[in-house]
C-alpha cells in the first residue's frame, strides 16, 4: 500500500508536526506513513483522509497483490 500524504501535505503547505497533532499521532508516526515503513490503522486512515477532506481511497492506494 502507497499514499499520498506527503504530496498532500505539502500542497496545503502543513508540517509534518502539524498534520500530527490533527490526527492525534506523533511526528515519528507521519515521517513513518510517507516513508512507506508503516501502514496506517483504518482509524488512523480515516482521520487523514477527513483532514485532508478526501476518501481513504483518495489517499491511501491499495494495490492488489498477485501471486
């Protein structure tokens, strides 16, 4: 899964301390979501998604696995 809350945040020009204290995450936890090395809970993905005023799926890209 990829997302786009780099590019999104920093279109609205918001810190990554900022965008983490809306959500309620720490700093660590942003820097963690835009490098890829975590994936957001639905919670979390919901309340990025309602921050920025876009669906999870507008922000978070699932990308479907094949094997």
């Amino acid at each position: 899964m990829t997302n786009r809350i780099a590019e999104l945040r920093k279109a609205r020009r918001v810190s990554q301390a900022e965008l983490a204290d809306a959500v309620e995450v720490t700093r660590q936890t942003i820097i963690s979501l835009e490098s890829g090395r975590y994936n957001a809970s639905l919670l979390l993905a919901h309340k990025i998604a309602q921050y920025f005023g876009l669906t999870i799926e507008e922000v978070f890209l699932f990308e479907e696995e094949t094997t």
